[in-house]
C-alpha cells in the first residue's frame, strides 16, 4: 500500500499551524489573550539567560508583538491560569494540565532523591520537614531564606546547600509549589496555598493521563513519530507511547504516512486521517521576520527542527569562547516558513542599547533590501520587548 506522503512545504505549515506561528503576531498579548497563548502551547520553557530577554518572554513575544515582560506575572501569581513546573526542563504550564502532573511528580520523586544523593552535597534529605514547617509557619520563602547556618558556594548549580536542594526536591515532588519570582529567583509556597482547589483536588487515572499526553502532544505537533509523542511532554515514556500509538493505529484515528525532510529524505511518521483533508486549507505563514528563542516550542526539538527546516543549531553556551563557530547564545531567525539565519544580539540595561553583534544567513537565502527591512523591524520590535531605546549596530555585522 503506497502511504500518503506530506510535502516538506506541507510539513512546515503545519507544524508552525500548530505553534502559532501560521498567522500575523497581533492580539493584546496580555490577560486572557496571552493565557490562551499558553493553553495553545501548551507550555512555555523558563530560561535564566537574558542577553537580551529570557526565554519565556521571547517565546510569547514570536506569537504576540504587543506582549511585554511584566505581562506575564499576572497570569502565574494573579490568576493561577498557568503553574510552573517541569516538562523536558522548567516551563510555565497551563494550570488545566496540573493534575495529569501528579503522575510526573510522583514518578520523578524516587528517581531524583537517588540521583541527587550522589549529584548534591549529602544532608539535603534531612531538611525536608525543617523546609515544610517554616514555610506552613511562615509563608512563601526562596532559596536564600533557608539554612542560614549551611555553607554557601559559589561552585556552580550543582553544588546547592542542602535546604536549597530540599526546595527543589519538594518542588519537584509536588509538596511545594512556585508562587511567584522577584527577578528571576522562585518562591515557594505550600502546594495547597497555590494551586486553585479545582485543579489541586482533581485525580486522573494514569492510563487517563497517558492518553491525554499523546492526544495533545499529537494536537500540538500535527505529524509526529511515537518517541516525538513521548518527548513532547515529557510526561510519558516512550514504551507508553509507542503502545498507544499501536493501537491508534488499530483503531484507525492514527495512520502512517511518509513526510519529506527539507534535505529530500523521508521520514516515517504517524498522522489523523482529518489532519491530511486540512494540508490544502493551512494559510502560507506571513512574510514578517521574528528573532525566536532558541528554546522556542517549535525550535526545541533540534532533530526535527533540522528535519523540516534544514537548519542545523546548537547552543554554544557552554562551548569554549575560541571554539564557538558563532556565539555564545544566538538566536534563530525566522521568514515566513523558513528559517533564514541567526542573529547574535546582547542588552545593555544601563545605557538600554541593543547592540546587534552579528547576523549569519543560511545559505542560499539572499539579503536583498526588502529582507534587510524586514528583519531591521523585527530588531526594532525585539529591542522594545528588552526596553532597549536604541540600537548598535557592529561592524560588519553583516556576514555571508
């Protein structure tokens, strides 16, 4: 039997349909508009690096344009629309989501107590009831509000003092939960002090939560394989998602399909019949440039980011300075479907100038000057989101 096979062009309208990446970035970017951005996601990923703005306002800033930093906290401290919690890494979460988290709380807890037994200082376990009665006897509190008589160090994020661990740990656990954050540093709270009564009482069956998790990871992603299912998420493992697939497959709400690489290779993948009769309807992405975060939805997965789009990108961060090929955190940029370059681009808050270090284009993607506008807009419009009042530009910032 010949499979129905999507065209890579097919391929990339979807996955961006499916990201909020298919249409202008307009809409208020605050109150309900921003938390159903959220829902739509699904989750937004939390990152600490802001050479520019962090990750989780970036994201929201590629699907709204009139989205601004302090939007965001209302929706987390104000309305519980949203929690923060882990996926893949540390994310704001759809708060309608929590409690299919019970089951990645519970699963994790055991899993990370023996890994941190070897990967934090010793002692951490024995902090546990001492963190819990003086947040129940005192309120919210942050790492530096615990173990006032535990070293400190400044050795890196693993060495942790032992009440923070228990922090994180009973975070992870799900017996605390973030409250809210000054800066960037988290406060917890009692889970029941934080997480609304309908969604902290609420109970799903584990088969319940796998279920959901592969149907919204599918909602998400359009065409996917099972271990893509799984990574979603992260709330299944893949031997769930691959039986559930199975038996989509059986049931025929799943069929298989062959999905062309931007490179000309195909790739095996699983699709809803429904979602093939839609690939003609899917609108052509806007010609609008948007400096995305490395950490975006779309981008984070870096295989089948390089699969639909044939960009191939790697963070540098932790590569040495005379090894990186072109910075130390850079940005995708994306044209429509297309990603066409990257941008190495840093703030300076004090004299808010945004200085654009270097753009690289991928190859064969031309700058002519209606490109070059395009993507002096989105600069314009990225340095607002970062409070920056001007920009610089390097010399020779423009290569290839």
């Amino acid at each position: 039997m010949t499979l129905p096979r999507l065209l890579n062009k097919d391929a990339r309208r979807l996955f961006l349909d499916r990201h909020g990446l298919s249409g202008r970035p307009s809409g208020t970017g605050r109150g309900a508009d921003l938390a159903q951005v959220i829902d739509d996601l699904g989750f937004v990923q939390v990152d600490s690096i802001n050479t520019v703005a962090r990750a989780h306002h970036m994201i929201l800033h590629s699907r709204r344009q009139s989205y601004r930093q302090p939007h965001l906290d209302p929706i987390v401290t104000r309305d519980r629309a949203a929690f923060e919690h882990w996926t893949h890494d540390a994310s704001i979460i759809s708060m309608q989501f929590f409690p299919h988290w019970r089951h990645k709380m519970d699963r994790s807890a055991e899993k990370i107590r023996s890994q941190w037994k070897n990967w934090r200082r010793d002692g951490f376990e024995a902090k546990f009831d001492e963190v819990l009665s003086q947040i129940a006897d005192h309120g919210p509190c942050c790492s530096a509000d615990v173990g006032a008589d535990e070293k400190r160090s400044s050795g890196g994020w693993w060495d942790w003092h032992p009440s923070k661990t228990a922090l994180e740990y009973l975070w992870r656990k799900g017996d605390l939960s973030v409250c809210h954050r000054k800066g960037f540093r988290k406060y917890y709270d009692l889970t029941e002090r934080v997480i609304p009564p309908e969604h902290l009482n609420a109970r799903t069956e584990l088969a319940d939560t796998v279920d959901w998790a592969c149907q919204s990871a599918m909602d998400r992603l359009g065409v996917a394989t099972s271990t893509e299912i799984a990574n979603f998420w992260d709330l299944t493992t893949k031997a769930e998602a691959k039986t559930w697939c199975a038996d989509r497959l059986k049931d025929g709400s799943l069929i298989e399909c062959e999905v062309a690489a931007a490179d000309g290779n195909i790739k095996a993948s699983l699709i809803r019949p429904a979602t093939l009769d839609t690939l003609q309807d899917l609108p052509a992405a806007p010609s609008q440039v948007r400096i995305m975060s490395p950490f975006d939805p779309a981008l984070r997965d870096r295989q089948r980011a390089e699969r639909l789009f044939g960009f191939d990108y790697r963070i540098e961060v932790f590569v040495p300075q005379a090894k990186r090929k072109y910075g130390y955190y850079v940005f995708p940029v994306m044209e429509g479907d297309r990603l066409i370059g990257r941008i190495d681009m840093k703030c300076d808050r004090k004299s808010e100038v945004m200085t654009i270090k270097a753009f690289w284009p991928e190859a064969k993607v031309k700058i002519t000057p209606a490109r070059l506008k395009r993507l002096t807009s989105a600069m314009e419009r990225t340095a607002r989101l970062a409070k920056s009042k001007n920009i610089a530009f390097a010399k020779e910032w423009l290569r290839g």
